[in-house]
C-alpha cells in the first residue's frame, strides 16, 4: 500500500495550482509497481467467485428437501430459457420460494457485512473497528425493533429499514465523535465506546420487549438472535437498493482510504478533504449496516474478520480489500447460513450465535495482536 500510495503522490501533489516552486520529482520505475500484489488480487478474486458460486449452488440444493446440483442448474435453466427442464411441483416450490431468496439474502447481507468492516476500519484508521463491535449493528437493531413494538407503518415494506438506518446513522455519529481525542481515534476509546452503546441499545430492546405482545416478542427475539430462516423474494427487494447503492459507492473512494491510512495530515497534504470522506464513508456504513440489519438481526464479527484475512493474503490496500471484502462477506454468511441450517438439523441455529462463536476468539486474538504491535495501551 505504501508504494502505491507514494507513486500516486507526485499526481496528488501537481493539482495543486498557484505553487510557483515545485520540489523535484522522481519518477517511479515500472519494476517498482508491485505486480506480484496484484497478480494475487486477481487470484483471489477469481477463487472467491468461484468459491461463491458453487456455495450458493449447494446451499440451493442441501437441506432437508435434497435437490441435486443437477435438478438446480436444469431449473435455473429453464427459467431463463435456456434450456433444462422444470423440477416437480414441491422442487420448485423449495427452490425458488424458500432456497435461493435464503442464499441471496445472505449474499446481499454479508457483502453488506464485510464491505461496511473494510470501510470502517479505513475511516477510523482501527483494525478493531467493525459495526457489530463498536455497536452499530445494535444501535440499527434498537431502530428496527422499535418500529415493530411500536407497530409503524409511515414507510410499508421499507418502515423497518428507514427506523435501522437512522438509528445506525446516529450511533455510528455518536461512536465516531467519541472514540476521537486530540485528532485520532484511540483503540482503547473506541472498544470501550463500542461497550458503552452496546450496553444502551440493549437496555432500550430489552424495555421494548417489555411492552411488546407476544407477537412482537417472537419479531424481536429474530433480530436478537441474526437468522434469514424468514427470507422471502419481498425482503430482498426491499433491501437490494440500500446494499447495492452502498457497495457501487465504496470503490470510488478505495485511493482516498489509501492515502488516508498515511495519516491525515499527509492525506490532507495530498489533497484528501479528510472530514467529507470521512462523514460519506460514515453514512455508507450506515446505510449498509441497516441494510443488513433489517433483514436479518444483529450479525457481528464478519464485518472484522473478513478484511483482516484478506489483508493478511493481500496487503492492505483499499483498491481490492473493498469490493474484496464483500465478495468475503457474502462467502463466509453464504456457509455460515448452511451451517447454521443444516448442522442441527431438524434445528436452526440462529446465524447470529454461530458468526459469535467462531469470531469472538478471532477478535480475542487480534486484540493481544494489537497490543503487542503497539507495546501496550498506555
């Protein structure tokens, strides 16, 4: 990312317009572009394609109505025209009524995932940050639930995402403005914010259920939990603008986080309105998380993980760790949703838990990781 970000400085630096003086420039050698990063951005993304489509063909026949990849393929097919031939009625029921929203809901909502991660960890230049971790996802939750105890309906199908957006869009200002002291975001501060929010926005859900009916309770109870046992072809079109806007925006400011991640006052020096970048990442992390939070409950740690692992493989320049990161996210909730559905069957496991389960030592041990680098908090 250093190289990157000092062979587009010079570029950066000739806008500036009125300097009568220019330093001298030397240029940079083709041999110093690293082609070997980008040779393995091209590796992994053409893997993570692959990978993803071949777990969204088994999800899409695996359960506790088999279809065999075959019969799946053949009905995809048909149904394009191309060809094939249509399964039995109760095959093609479970196909295209239950499976594959399921499978495309949890592509659109860990895409969400892992994209508003990369982002967020770009914004406040914190490997830690992740909006299940500093509560965001909670914070949009308490919206979501809200409007479901309180029974609203001002926006249809969209109340319950309109409500997480903007509770998402408030804790995100809120964590941002905390977490900040003397210019930078502090690890310490962040986490512990991150508590603080996570905390409130509990005891806000737990006062709803309060006064919910049992009907509300069983909602609510969903979107404690994370699940998209409730996937239907409504729910993915109510949420595919909110993801897709969010996802085709985050590319166009990869160079920025690139040049932020100097620091800002070398960001700024080249250019960079830091505190812009800074509130349209904001609101893309937000809109994104809400997305994903209106659909299927609080989910955390992907946003974390996956960024890390692609960083580890790839380095950690933006240009490919964001749309990366969702083609990553959109992969691990793809299994995690097998897994969840299939692993106890007749059972489900909630998606939420299981995310849980394999994150939580994850971040344990990229915090001591963290801290080492750093020689301790202090």
């Amino acid at each position: 990312m250093s190289t990157e970000a000092e062979s587009r400085a010079p570029e950066a630096g000739s806008a500036e317009a009125g300097t009568a003086v220019r330093p001298a420039r030397t240029p940079v050698p083709p041999a110093a572009v690293p082609r070997g990063r980008r040779s393995t951005a091209y590796l992994l993304t053409a893997g993570l394609l692959g990978a993803l489509f071949l777990v969204a063909l088994v999800s899409a026949g695996y359960g506790a109505y088999d279809i065999p990849l075959s019969d799946v393929i053949a009905s995809a097919r048909h149904r394009m025209g191309l060809g094939g031939q249509p399964l039995d009625r109760v095959g093609e029921s479970v196909l295209w009524n239950v499976r594959l929203p399921r499978v495309v809901l949890a592509l659109l909502v860990g895409a969400s995932l892992g994209c508003a991660g990369a982002l967020m960890q770009g914004v406040f230049g914190n490997p830690l940050a992740e909006p299940g971790i500093i509560g965001i996802s909670s914070g949009a939750a308490v919206g979501a639930v809200a409007s479901i105890a309180l029974g609203l309906t001002f926006f249809g199908n969209w109340t319950i995402t309109v409500f997480a957006f903007a509770a998402g869009l408030v804790t995100v200002l809120l964590v941002y403005a905390l977490s900040r002291s003397g210019g930078k975001t502090e690890v310490v501060t962040l986490i512990l914010t991150g508590i603080a929010v996570n905390a409130f926005a509990g005891a806000l859900i737990g006062l709803f259920i309060f006064f919910a009916d049992n009907a509300q309770i069983t909602q609510i109870t969903f979107w404690q939990l994370g699940s998209l046992s409730q996937a239907t072809w409504p729910k993915v079109l109510a949420v595919l603008p909110c993801t897709v806007l969010g996802l085709l925006i985050a590319p166009f400011y990869a160079r920025k986080l690139d040049l932020l991640s100097l620091g800002e006052r070398s960001a700024r020096h080249l250019g960079v309105d830091v505190e812009r970048l800074r509130i349209v990442l904001i609101l893309v992390v937000a809109l994104l998380t809400a997305a994903a939070v209106a659909v299927a409950g609080i989910i955390t740690f992907v946003g974390l993980l996956v960024p890390h692992l692609l960083r580890m493989a790839n380095g950690p320049g933006h240009r490919f760790l964001v749309p990366g990161s969702a083609l990553g996210g959109a992969l691990v909730l793809a299994l995690g949703d097998l897994a969840a559905r299939t692993v106890a069957e007749p059972a489900e496991l909630p998606l939420g838990v299981l995310t849980a389960l394999f994150g939580s030592p994850f971040f344990f041990w990229l915090l001591r990781r963290t801290r080492r680098k750093q020689g301790g908090w202090a």
